[in-house]
C-alpha cells in the first residue's frame, strides 16, 4: 500500500479503504484514510514551506521541469497503476502521464507579469502578482493525474503550496505521484492526503488553504462554493457539462462523425468537455445515425489490461448503475438503441457503446449529463432551432458545431453559450488555452495565462515621488 506524503514523509495511516478494481468489481488494494491529525500536519507543513517556496522563482521553473521528466521516467508504473483502479484501457492510461509531463513543461516556461500603471514625475504605480499561499486540490476519479497536474503546477509556478485530495475511488495514482513529487520538491510543498467526503469537507472548511481549487460534479461545487464562501476562500470549480454538437446542413458526415464518435467514446464517456448531445439536421438525420451506428459497433470493449480494446468499464460502480437506469429510462420513455443499450455480462462494470434515437427534450439521458458510452442523437428543424435547444440548459461547458462553410460554423459556435466553442473539433483542451464553464459548469479557469493569474492576487505598489 503506498503511503501518503506529508511534509517531506511517507506517511501511514491507522485504518484504510479498499479501492475497486473496475475491471472485476472487486477490492485490489487498500489505500489510508487520513485523520484530522494528519490533515493538520499536511495544512501546516504546506503553509511552513511557503516561505522559502515563494521566493525563489528560477527554481520554481527548474523543479516542474524536474518533475516533468520523472513523470515520464515513471509513465508505466503510473499507467498501470491508473487501469488498476480506474479501468482504463491500457493506451489511455499511458497517455495520462504524458498530459502531465506537457503541462508541466509548457506551465514551468510561463512569466508572473507585473504591470507598470504610472511611471512619471509623481509616482510610479505598478500591480504586481502575489502567491495566495496554501492551495486546497481536489481531483475527480476520470483522469486523477491530468486534473492533478492542472492544479499543482499553477499553484506551484505562481509560489503557492499545494495539500492535494484525489477521488476515493482513484487514489492509488495520486499517491504515486505524491511519492514522485517527494523525491524532488523541497518537504511540505505539495502534500497528498486521502480518505473520501468527509475529509475533503475538512480540507474545504480548513482556516489556512485561502484557494480551493476544485474538479468534480456541479452538485459537489455547489456544496464547496457554500463551504468556502463562509471563509471567503478563493475558488476555481470546473464542473459537469453536457455538451452539445451541432452538424450542420453541409456537414461532411465522413470525416465529423469518426472524429465525434471517438471523441464521445474517449475514457468510456467519462470526461466533461465530451460531446453529450448531437443535433443533426431533419435531412441529414438517418444518414447520420447509419455513420454514428456503424462507427460505435467498430469500437471493441473489454478487459482494460487488453491492448486492442477500445473502451475499458466504467470507473465505479455508481456511475455503472447511473448508465443503465439513464438508458433504460429512455427506452422505456420512447427513445430506441440503434445499437448497444445494455451492460456486457461478467464481471466488472462493461457496458455496450451505444447509440439512442428518437430522443427529446425532457428526458434524462439529454437534459443531464451521462458521463458514459450513451450518446443521444437529435433532430432539428432549422439552426435558430438547434442552438436554442443546445442552449436551452444550466450547463454551460463545451459546445461544437460542424460544417464546411468555416465562416457560418464559426458564426453558429459563437452563439453558444458555453465557455468553450468549437468548429469541427471538441473538447481540444491545451496547456496554454483557458478553460472553463459558464451557468453551473464552473467558476474561473484552468490552463492559460488566465488559470495561472488564479492562483494569485493582485497587489498594487504605489511609489510617491512628488
């Protein structure tokens, strides 16, 4: 069992969790439950380590590249450990450290930029940018690295340290990483702790952390935002989504559907910057169920570990159970399975990629977000009538329209009301782009020159000369 890091240490704990095995549905290994003891060592040891962590921005830089670099020297061991506990087939596993290595890298070359207001006779007026200090992290179970990544190395380049609680469900990855950061980063800077709601409560509510930055459900954010509104602690939530493509009347359906369907598929369904919802044309309709159909069929689903598969299980079980009661309520509401529509017998959390028509608004499957292999496909009468029903929602995510005509596609994105629009890609989330959510599915961003000013506050110096 791998330990937590707390201040420079391996730390123990007096009892564990079990984590499952999505692949089985049984226990592969215990992971420690951290007590409030050991939750104010990690906040103190944060806060210690501050001082001297602030101060010293070419090092800063040299470690995440540091850091960067034993990712990748460790990216099997931490592939391996990721399909463990999260089902990932093994060639997405392997990919997750490579995301981290790239953020790192690109986060590590960004400037902390001060900018001169006033420079004359009278004064010089300048805003500067200060470290907010202990940062609060909490990672969701879909890409437990990745979303770690996101937050420790902003929080680390702007000079702030970091107490980092993954997802019960996925906390083996993180522990790894903790022990990785461990060898390389001065004691205290960043620390990782484990245990499940009621800790992350207690990480929320803590007096010292004065950010929380937060990946997970819109439910869960809501609960935070309450929790850190009470200490006026800075936030960054990015939440669920239930994003909606549009393909337009002139769509080239050979070359958007492969890209949607992968993109739809991608980690079992379970990413928020997905396609959940595809509005297509009334004359396009049936051609493209036909291309989505055969494209979902094509994808082999199985054992995680096997290297030809394309979709492994679903991560946890309540998230299994939530696919199936979504998609039999459709069915059962008048929604059909062009394909798929049902679990895969045997052990583990299987599920068949599938594809409903005959769907509408109203139902379960459209209006919230599914977070599995089940994509609904829509009609639509005219554009006006597909971007008001794709905006007609309290999520506010991803968006994407299709089309060959680039300038009426780019017209038709930028009427979404999303923080993110596309034109015929979805979901292209990069290390120096921002990202974030309008209406319930975020506050702030990540990534960017904007994500990493979110781990700061400004400052304004004001010299009189007069």
């Amino acid at each position: 069992m791998a330990g937590m890091t707390i201040n420079g240490s391996t730390v123990e704990a007096k009892s564990t969790f079990g984590v499952i095995n999505p692949a089985t549905g049984l226990v592969a290994a215990e992971a420690p439950l951290c007590t409030p003891e050991q939750l104010n060592d990690a906040v103190a040891a944060a806060a210690a380590a501050g001082t001297v962590w602030r101060a010293d921005d070419e090092g800063r830089q040299r470690l995440l590249l540091t850091l960067a670099d034993a990712i990748i020297d460790a990216q099997q061991e931490l592939a391996t450990t990721l399909t463990l506990e999260s089902g990932k087939p093994a060639s997405v596993a392997a990919f997750e450290p490579v995301v981290c290595a790239t953020w790192l890298r690109v986060v590590a070359g960004m400037r902390i930029p001060r900018e001169v207001l006033q420079d004359d006779a009278a004064a010089r007026i300048e805003v500067v940018r200060r470290p907010l200090g202990v940062v609060s992290a909490i990672t969701p179970w879909n890409f437990p690295l990745a979303t770690a990544i996101w937050k420790i190395a902003p929080a680390l380049r702007a000079g702030n340290t970091v107490v980092l609680k993954p997802s019960p469900f996925t906390p083996l990855s993180t522990l790894l990483l903790g022990e990785i950061i461990n060898r390389l980063l001065p004691a205290g800077v960043v620390n990782v702790i484990t245990g499940g709601d009621q800790l992350g409560r207690a990480l929320i509510g803590h007096p010292v952390p004065r950010k929380v930055s937060f990946t997970g459900s819109t439910e869960a954010g809501k609960d935070i935002a309450r929790a850190a509104g009470a200490d006026l602690k800075r936030l960054t939530l990015e939440l669920g989504g239930n994003d909606a493509a549009i393909l337009l009347p002139d769509v080239d359906l050979s070359t958007a559907v492969p890209h949607l369907s992968a993109l739809s598929f991608f980690n079992s369904g379970q990413a928020c910057a997905l396609p959940k919802r595809i509005y297509v044309s009334d004359d396009r309709y049936d051609e493209a169920v036909e291309a989505f159909v055969a494209a979902a069929a094509g994808i082999k689903v199985g054992p995680p570990d096997d290297q030809s598969v394309g979709m492994g299980p679903l991560s946890t079980a309540p998230q299994f159970e939530r696919v199936r009661e979504l998609t039999a309520k459709a069915v059962a509401d008048g929604a059909k399975a062009a394909t798929g529509g049902k679990a895969i017998g045997g052990a583990g959390y299987l599920y068949e990629p599938t594809i409903l028509t005959d769907v509408r608004e109203g139902m379960a499957v459209v209006d919230e977000e599914q977070f599995g292999p089940v994509l609904p496909i829509l009609r639509y009468g005219d554009v006006d009538d597909a971007v008001r029903r794709a905006n007609d929602t309290t999520f506010g995510l991803c968006g994407s329209v299709w089309g060959s005509d680039l300038d009426i596609a780019q017209t038709v994105a930028e009427r979404l009301e999303c923080g993110n629009a596309f034109v015929n890609t979805h979901g292209a989330l990069l290390p120096h782009i921002p990202y974030g959510g309008s209406k319930w599915s975020g506050i702030g961003v990540e990534n960017g020159q904007e994500g990493l000013l979110a781990f700061t506050e400004p400052q304004v110096v004001h010299i009189a000369r007069g």
